[in-house]
C-alpha cells in the first residue's frame, strides 16, 4: 500500500507539472507527462492515463482561449488524423510493452531534438501540408498518445502569435484525443483500473493548468518553450538507456 500511495502521488506531481506547462504554451502535457509516467507505468497504462487527462485538461484550456482559435486550420488537422489513428491503434495493441517503450523513447528523443534545432519547412502550408501532419499526429495519438510534435513543428513554421499558437493546438487536441480514446475503448485497451487512476489525478491537471494560465503572460514564450524540449530530451534518454539490453 505504501509502494502504491508513492506512486500515485508521483504521478500527480508529474501531471500537474504537465498541464502547468501545457497552460502557457498550449502543447506540451504527453511530452513531459508520458515519458515521466513511464517510469512508473507500463507504457500501456502510461499512455491510457495520458489520453484521458490530456483531453480533459485540454477542454479547460480551449474553453478559455477559444476565440484565438484558427478554425479552418483545426478542421483540416483533425480530418487528417482520422487516417492515422486506426494504424496508431494497432501499434499500440500489437508492439510489446519494451518495444512500445523503446519506440515512445526514440520519438521523444527525435521530436526533442527537432524542435531545439528550431528546424523550419518552406512552403509548408495550406490544407494539403495540415493533413498530412494531422495524419501523422494522428498515429502518435493511437500508438503513443502523444500526438503534439508534428503539429508544433508543422504550426512553428507558420509564425504564428502566441495566443493564436496555444489556441489553435489545444483545440485540435481536444478533437484527437478522444477519437483515439474511444478506439481504443472499444477495442478493450484501456480498461477501468487504467479510467479510475486518470480521473483521480483530474484535480491535480486542472490545478496545474490554472497555474500555467496565470503564467502564460508573464514568461518569456522562446525561453520557455526552449527548456521544455531539453528536459523531454533528458527523460527521452533515460528511458532508451533503461530499456536496451
């Protein structure tokens, strides 16, 4: 039982600090969160959590911003994750645990590594470019619930204002999110152990993003949005290390 109780509550710290992040920059909660939960999860409870929290935490945040919110943009992202989702599910449910582990750990890494290098796409814009990254986005979503690096990299390149940016990416994700929670729902992969853990740790998701909303104007968005990658970095790493044999 005490073995249990520290593990819930690391898992709210990780959580809340999460959805702190997730309140200033509109992205963030399963780059930090995931890789974080891993630690103390397996990767399919991990990812379960994940989803649950993220979609809830990102409905908060989209009601508040939601008149910065680039409409036709988010509509072409999530009709292209509609073509990714299915195969992301199916990774999910077939790759065992080390290698769904090892795969979370590689892309955290890579994702990391391409937003710090600040690596832009000429010309890629318009409905074409937002579903193909949907797409991709989409398959995150279903096999790591992790659907956010192809959409920041895709919406950096287009210089977006700050509040456009967080608006627009919290309200896709609140669209993907539970299109792939209720896949996987249906096909028996998250179950009520995994439900009952998520919903517990609700509180600590909308305490944090109340604090990452206080915070939104008062940090400087290119330092901050620095740092986040450099610590998903860190744990991407230590995750990859302790799964290889």
């Amino acid at each position: 039982m005490p073995g249990s109780i520290a593990v819930w509550l690391a898992s709210a710290v990780i959580v809340c600090l999460a959805a702190a992040l997730q309140g200033i920059t509109g992205f963030g909660f399963a780059m930090i969160s995931v890789p974080l939960l891993l630690l103390i999860y397996d990767p399919h409870t991990a990812v379960g959590i994940n989803i649950i929290i993220s979609f809830v935490s990102l409905s908060l945040l989209t009601l508040r911003v939601r008149k910065a919110v680039l409409r036709p943009v988010v509509k072409n992202l999530f009709l292209g994750s509609i073509l990714g989702i299915p195969l992301g599910a199916y990774v999910f449910l077939h790759f065992d645990v080390q290698q769904l582990k090892l795969i979370i750990g590689i892309v955290t890494a890579l994702c990391s590594l391409l937003l710090l290098s600040g690596m832009t796409v000429k010309n890629a814009a318009g409905c074409f470019w937002e579903r193909i990254a949907g797409s991709i986005s989409g398959f995150l979503t279903g096999s790591i619930g992790m659907p956010g690096p192809p959409i920041i990299l895709f919406l950096s390149n287009q210089q977006l204002p700050k509040d456009r940016f967080r608006a627009t990416t919290a309200a896709y994700f609140t669209l993907v999110y539970p299109s792939s929670l209720l896949l996987l729902t249906l096909l028996g992969a998250i179950d009520g152990h995994i439900t009952l853990t998520a919903v517990s740790l609700i509180p600590f998701a909308i305490l944090g993003g109340q604090v990452g909303c206080r915070l939104f104007s008062l940090v400087p968005q290119a330092q901050f949005q620095r740092s986040v990658p450099l610590l998903v970095l860190g744990t991407a790493i230590y995750i990859v290390i302790t799964t290889l044999p």
